[in-house]
C-alpha cells in the first residue's frame, strides 16, 4: 500500500473487515447439511458457488488489511502494546480467514462430489430403464398381429401402456437437462472421456443395431395385407424407439457443448465435436429412411 497508513484509519478498514467475516463465517454455518437429493444438492451448489464469488470479492479487503497492518509495523512509530495489538490483529485475522477459506473450499469438493455422483445414479438408471423400455419393445415387435379383435385391443392398450411410461419417464430426462457440468484444467479431458463413454454406451451400439434392423423390413412384394400391416407396424415401434432416444441424445448433446465451452484442450474438443456430427448424421439418416420405408410400405 504506497499511501501513507495511520493507525485510526487502520482499525477502521479493520472492523468493516472483521464485521463482513463474521457475517460470512455465520452463512456457512448456516448453510444446511449436503442433501441426498439431486435436485436440492443442485440448489445448494449453485448456492455455494454465490458464496465463494462472494468470498474471493473480499479477499483483496482482507490482505489490504494485513498489508496496512504490517506497513504500520514497519513504520516504527507505535508502542509496544499498539505493536502487540497489531500483531495479534492480524494473526486472529489471517487464522478466521483461512479457516473460512479452507471450510468454503471443503464444502465446494463435497457438493461436487456427492452432486456427480447423484447425476451418475441418474444417467445408470435411464440407461438400465432404456435397456428395459427397449426389450418391451423387441416383445410387440416379435407378436404377431391379431388373430381376432380382442387380441388387437390387448396389443393397443400395451401401445398405450408403453406411449404413458414415456411420458411419466420425461420427468428424469427434464432433471437430466439442468444436470451440472463441473470442468476444470484438470478434470476436463476426464470428463470427456466420460461423456464419450456414455455416448459410446447409448447411441454407437444402438445406432448401427437399428440400421440393420430398419435395412431387413420388407417394403414390398406382400404376400397379403397382414403382412404388409406386419411390417408397418415394426417401422412404427423403430420410430418409438428412435423418440426415445431423442431425448437422451438432445441432453448429451447440451453436455457436450457445455464442455466444448471449457475445454482447454483443442484436440480433443474437435474429436467430440466430431464425434457428435457423426451421430447427428447416423441419426437424421435413420430417421429419413424410416419416413422412406413407411411411405413405400403404404404404396
């Protein structure tokens, strides 16, 4: 501090200072334990990230202080006690700030920690409930048609059974499209290893499978009309299958950008990027040649 420190104007600057981290120490004290819900821990990050802004706001109040303080020291012009005062000052107020520092921190590493994994419990069951929600399909698509009505009604209401957990399953999926991406210099290019992982896991596999899938339905040369009736209905389960994943593909998508936005690491940004190109690609394409299929079945 170049300009001249007298000591009133030090004590001064000292209890604005010492007023503002007691009112801090008491806002982390009062901030409630780590919840085990996702949705209350994403509140109490984004909460905590507010403090921590607030924290590092202050931090250059607080070494003015100890500078002013340790400039008034080397001055030579105080007593003894106003020394010792000083010094004790100074000792108490570097101690309060970094335990608060410390604490703020700690308290950072736990909300990431449980909030990450929370998001992890919560991918693992979309994915256990897609795999689930698929199988059920694979099932109507292997039944055949009928024989009489009452069969069909049966089939219809599974449709509509199978059409009201979508939409019930929606719920998870709108929690997924505010999930919280955390990135930094030293967990970015983990956290894209992850996300490709997940990518890998739920759509590389599933893609080509469904390719083939749509490849082997007839679109023509019926022996009948039930079987043409067949095999519309086996284009229209691949569409419901492909609305499914809709909705998964669009978060990830949202992720990945979110960590395109932070990656220090070009490289790997553009493979991602990359990649993701690829399976919008796969994906419009599949989607055109189910709309290709059906249009020819209906001829």
């Amino acid at each position: 501090m170049e300009a001249e420190v007298d000591l009133d104007s030090y004590q001064t600057a000292l209890e604005v200072v010492l007023t503002w981290l007691l009112s801090a120490e008491d806002s982390l004290q009062a901030q409630h334990k780590v919840s085990d819900d996702v949705e209350e821990v994403k509140e109490q990050f984004h909460a905590h990230e507010g403090f921590m802004m607030e924290l590092t706001a202050h931090q250059g109040n607080v070494g003015n202080i100890l500078q002013a303080g340790n400039q008034l020291l080397a001055e030579g012009k105080l007593t003894e006690d106003e020394e010792s005062e000083i010094r004790e000052q100074m000792n108490l107020l570097n101690s309060r700030w970094e335990n608060l520092r410390v604490a703020s921190m700690e308290r950072q590493s736990k909300l990431h920690e449980v909030l990450m994994d929370l998001q992890q419990q919560q991918l693992k069951q979309l994915a256990d409930w897609l795999t689930n929600t698929e199988d059920r399909i694979h099932q109507m698509e292997a039944q055949p048609l009928g024989p009489d009505l009452e069969a069909l009604k049966q089939q219809v209401e599974e449709h509509k059974v199978l059409q009201e957990d979508l939409e019930q399953e929606q719920v998870r999926v709108n929690s997924l499209t505010h999930m919280v991406v955390v990135i930094d210099e030293s967990n970015g290019d983990n956290a894209t290893a992850a996300l490709e992982e997940e990518l890998q896991s739920l759509f590389d596999a599933w893609l080509m499978e469904k390719e083939e899938s749509v490849e082997k339905i007839q679109t023509t040369g019926f022996r009948d009309q039930n079987e043409m009736v067949a095999n519309l209905r086996k284009l229209a389960l691949l569409k419901g299958e492909l609305e499914l994943k809709r909705q998964i593909m669009d978060k990830l998508s949202a992720l990945s950008q979110d960590l395109l936005a932070t990656l220090k690491n070009k490289i790997v940004a553009q493979k991602l990027q990359a990649r993701l190109e690829e399976l919008t690609q796969r994906w419009d394409d599949l989607v055109q040649k189910l709309e290709n299929n059906s249009k020819q079945v209906c001829r």
